[in-house]
C-alpha cells in the first residue's frame, strides 16, 4: 500500500461559511473512496483543490511523485465534427488501433466510434469521456457526480469498469446504490472535518448513527450524574459534619464532561401537498403515438395510469422517456392518437429546464409564498425551504443570483407547496444530498395522490416505485414485473455482452499477457455464469410455489393475478436461461 495523496490541516473559508477546517486524510493506491457528506460541504471545492483549479487558505495538500490523476470532465471538450475516434486520439496522443481497443471496453463501436460525437447522447459522451481518461493510465480518478444523466444501462457500464479498473478512485456521488457497488471505502466531509471509514457507504452510515446514539447515552448518563452531585452538594455543604463530603463531590463535579457532539445538518423536512385519494386511471392513453412533426418516438401506446400508484418511468436515453413525459404534461402535442386525464386531476409538473424561466426579481420566500397553495403555514414554507438548503438570510436572496442548482431545488420546493394531487417529475433528485433524496422519497411514499417520474438513483426509484413503465424501441408499456427485477434484466444484458464480447476483444499469441488476460477473463465469465445458476434456481423455486398457489385458488380475480405473476416469473427464467446459454458459449469459445 503506497500513499498516493495526502491532505494535511486544510483549511477553506467562503466568508462566514467553513468548508475545511484543520482537516486531514490520506487517500492511497489500493482501494475505492466514495466522498460523501451534505450539500455545500465543500466536496467539489476539495477536488478543485486536488486539481489545483483552488487553492487553500491553509495546510496544504501532497501530490507524491508517482501519483497521476485522472478527471472525469463535465465540460465539453469536443471540436465541431469530430468523431469519437479522432477525440481520443487526439487527446490521448495514442495510436487508432488503442484507442479502439479502449473504446471497445465501453462498447463504442461503429456508428458511435466513427460518426460525430456530438451527435451522440450525454451518457454516450461520458463513455467516449472515460475511455480517454482510461488511455491515459492514471492511478488516480476524480469522479464528481459521474451518474448525473447517465441511464441505468451506461450507469451498469461504468460500474463495471469502476469494478475492473485496477488503480484507486474518489467518487463524490449522491447515489447510494452507485457507491455500494463501486466503493469499499468512504470518506465522510461533515462541519470541516474528514473522516475516513474503512467500509462501504452503508456500514458508514450505521456506524455514524451508533457513534451519536452513544455518545448521546453517555452525555445523559454524565448529566444525571451531576444533578445527583449539585443536590449533594447544595444540602450538605453548610453543615460542618458534611462539608467535607460536599467538598469532595463538588471537586468530582468539576471533573465530569459532556463529551463533544459534532452538530449535524437539520433533517430535512418535506412533505408532499396533502389530497384527498381518488379511484380509478388518473391517466388514459388510447391508441397514442408520440414524437415530432418529422419523427414518430413510439406508437401504439395503450396505457391506464391509476390513481394513488407512482409509477416510475425507465429506459435507456434517447429512447423517449422526455417526450412520453412532456406529451403526458401537455408540452408536447400527441402525433395521433388520444390521451386524457381524469376529473379532478390538478397536474404539477418538475422538469430540469423550468427554472430558466423563474422570475429573476423575485426572492426566494416571495416566490414560495406566490405558489403555495392558499391557507399555506409560513413554518410550513421555511422548512421546506430549509430543506431545500435555502436556509436564514438565503431565503432573502433573487433568484438572478442563484445557480443552476439552486433554481432547480428553488423550483421543486415550489411544487410541494403547491395543491396538485398529481405529480409528474423529471429527475427530481439531482442536486440533492443524500439525506433529502431519502427525505423526498419518504414524503412521496406517504403522498396520497399520484406520482409520474424518471430517476437515474436506482435507490430512490426502488424506495418509491409501485409501478414501472418502459420505453423502448418504439413502444411504452407497463413492464410486468418490479423495478428490482428490471435492474436484475439489466444486469444480466450487460453482463451478458460484457461475457459476449471477451473471445473478440482477446489478445493475439504475439501478446506477452496472453494466459494473464484470458484467465482473468476467463474467471470472470465464470463468476457470472455462477450467479446466473443462482437466479435460475431462484425463479424455478417460485415458479413451481406460484403453480402450486394457482392450483389452489378457487377466486377468479385472484386467480387471474397469480396467473400475471406466473408469467412474469416465467419469462424472466427464460431470460435467465438464455443469458446463461450465452455465457457458456463464450466460455467454450475460450478454451
């Protein structure tokens, strides 16, 4: 184990507002860091610091010689018609066939390789972006927010390669279930303080909770101790047969401590409009067909939204996700076919590119005031605003000074205060911390109305999803199982190619690491093929229980439910099945 960083006794200061104070870590070349800690903590100005793009107002942070750093960027650093190719070579001073080889490994080949790469999607530009980090060989990556826009498939992608990269990472990232699967380490930036934890995201987390709960304990404990001590005290010190006792208790008095909490960030508070519950489809689509004027997305669209559910929407990018939910909102006219809502729907609607038309003189409170509904608490409106991070004298700020983030948290806190009794949100945990992401699934899972949304957290999606509808290849449709067995379908895909793609990409006999890289690749499909025995035997054990349940049901609406259940179970064996017969010839295929 080499020490590739050291921070020592950092300290940053934004005005009245601390980031680092006397803080220190050690980040070295053996292991995965997932950087956490609440919004405007500091962890961006940090990595700026790393960069170099900031420097500190005390301390200093160590580069040790051997350390090359790698940043994902999130500027575009493409020229007009370049293709991907020509970017990385370009970039990378490296040699056509290299770069290919590289790209292959994120699966950008042909169209997306050769064509311009500005013509291709955010999640495929970070693709073409992480191949170029890749051919640069560093030992170090910064990863700032890298699953910001990046749809589950390309999110599976990269943790893949996260997995498989053999040199170290620190990830900020407000995705919980992307740093369990790519990080074994954390580190924690809380009231100007780092502290690292040797385990992943979640151990920390409970570790964080016990420590305060003990030390919570420990202070009442020291408390109840000094009362006892101060009534000592007080009764027996004016008398002469007690006084020295007294004496003696108030220098044991003196002695107990409070140990020392860290103050933690408030909770944040949310909480969704509260509406009446309704019955039946809140939303109806007969026959749609959504797109463009020139170009049909999908057609064909049959679909009932019911009342109550919250139904998140998934698909890769570029497939129509946006233009299913902009159709839905009425920003976008349906190509053919009809689409309505039921009575009484009062439809709020959260996407990424509102805020740019906020009023720009207004303040944050005056414009949370305007659109709450009638009869709304003023607490009621500053909590959420606090939640929101919009906290004291920053509830006075005009929303011309605010940031991108700042308006599209300031547009969200809008919305819950509104009186909708249906919500249609896009991505309505960026910019959020992690804390008030599982703040804002808890109040959407209590909410009573309806809830349409898309969200690239995989946690936040699993916590509030009832119902799933996928867009893909032209068609949208309810996907007949849960959002769990959707990501296990993407899984098993992935790793599918992944396996697919091993014999093509292998090295010829004239490579010195032939045996190294096929036996590395070889126990790989073989891990995969181990876990996919796992799931086959999974679903064939609740196939045969749910026969079994079906023989025995005598209601026929019951029995027309296990039925639906059956075939899910079914066809999910049989993707299972044929993602293992895949995988076994690709494993005879390197023998």
């Amino acid at each position: 184990m080499a020490v590739l960083l050291e921070i020592r006794n950092a300290s940053k200061r934004y005005g009245e507002q601390v980031l680092l104070d006397e803080a220190s870590a050690t980040i070295t070349d053996d292991g995965k860091v997932g950087f956490v800690g609440r919004n405007g903590a500091g962890k961006s100005t940090l990595l700026r610091v790393i960069l170099g793009e900031e420097e500190l107002d005390g301390g200093e942070v160590i580069h040790h010689p051997r350390l090359r750093l790698g940043y994902l960027r999130q500027h575009d650093p493409f020229l007009p018609d370049e293709s991907a190719l020509d970017f990385l070579m370009r970039d990378s001073n490296q040699p056509d066939w290299k770069c290919g080889e590289v790209a292959g490994q994120f699966e950008l080949k042909g169209g997306p390789l050769h064509g311009p790469v500005h013509a291709l999607s955010g999640g495929w530009q970070t693709r073409v972006k992480l191949a170029a980090l890749l051919l640069h060989e560093p030992n170090l990556l910064l990863l700032d927010e890298p699953t910001n826009f990046l749809d589950l498939r390309t999110q599976m992608l990269l943790e893949h390669f996260l997995r498989g990269f053999k040199e170290s990472c620190l990830i900020v990232s407000h995705d919980r279930g992307f740093l369990t699967a790519t990080c074994d380490r954390t580190l924690d930036l809380t009231n100007g303080k780092l502290t690292t934890y040797p385990g992943k995201i979640d151990a920390f987390l409970d570790h964080q909770q016990e420590q305060q709960q003990h030390l919570e304990r420990v202070n009442a404990a020291t408390l109840a101790k000094k009362r006892q001590l101060e009534r000592f005290i007080t009764k027996n010190r004016a008398k002469a047969s007690t006084a020295s006792q007294a004496r003696s208790k108030a220098k044991q008095l003196e002695r107990l401590q409070l140990a020392e909490i860290a103050s933690t960030a408030p909770t944040a508070a949310i909480r969704c409009p509260e509406v009446s519950p309704r019955q039946g489809p809140a939303v109806r689509c007969l026959d749609l067909a959504i797109g463009y004027p020139n170009r049909t997305v999908a057609e064909d669209v049959a679909i009932e939204i019911d009342h109550g559910s919250r139904t998140a929407i998934v698909g890769d990018n570029g497939q129509g996700k946006t233009t299913f939910l902009r159709t839905l909102v009425g920003s976008l006219e349906p190509v053919d076919g009809r689409l309505r809502w039921g009575y009484g729907c009062e439809v709020g609607t959260y996407a990424q590119h509102v805020y740019t038309t906020l009023p720009e003189t207004e303040t944050v409170l005056s414009y949370l005031e305007r659109v709450s509904a009638v009869g709304t608490k003023t607490q009621r409106i500053l909590d959420l605003a606090g939640a929101m991070l919009f906290r004291g004298q920053a509830t006075e700020k005009r929303v011309k000074v605010l940031s991108g983030g700042e308006r599209a948290r300031l547009c969200l806190a809008g919305l819950l205060l509104g009186g909708f009794n249906v919500l249609v949100l896009d991505e309505p945990g960026n910019h959020l911390d992690v804390e008030t992401v599982d703040a804002l699934a808890a109040a959407l899972c209590d909410y009573a109305g309806t809830v349409i949304f898309t969200s690239h957290d995989r946690t936040f999606v699993e916590a509030v999803a009832s119902s799933v509808i996928e867009v893909s290849e032209g068609r949208v449709v309810h996907y007949p199982g849960s959002y769990r067995h959707y990501v296990d379908r993407l899984h098993a895909e992935v790793d599918a190619v992944d396996a697919a793609a091993a014999p093509a990409n292998r090295p010829t006999d004239s490579d010195k690491n032939v045996p190294a890289k096929t036996a590395h690749s070889e126990r790989k499909v073989r891990k995969q093929i181990a876990s996919l025995e796992k799931t086959i035997g999974r679903l064939d054990e609740e196939k045969r229980l749910i026969n079994e349940r079906l023989l025995a049901v005598t209601d026929p609406e019951e029995a027309i439910e296990v039925h639906a259940s059956l075939t899910r179970v079914a066809e999910e064996l049989a993707q299972a099945e044929e993602n293992w017969l895949v995988l076994q010839e690709s494993l005879a295929g390197q023998e």
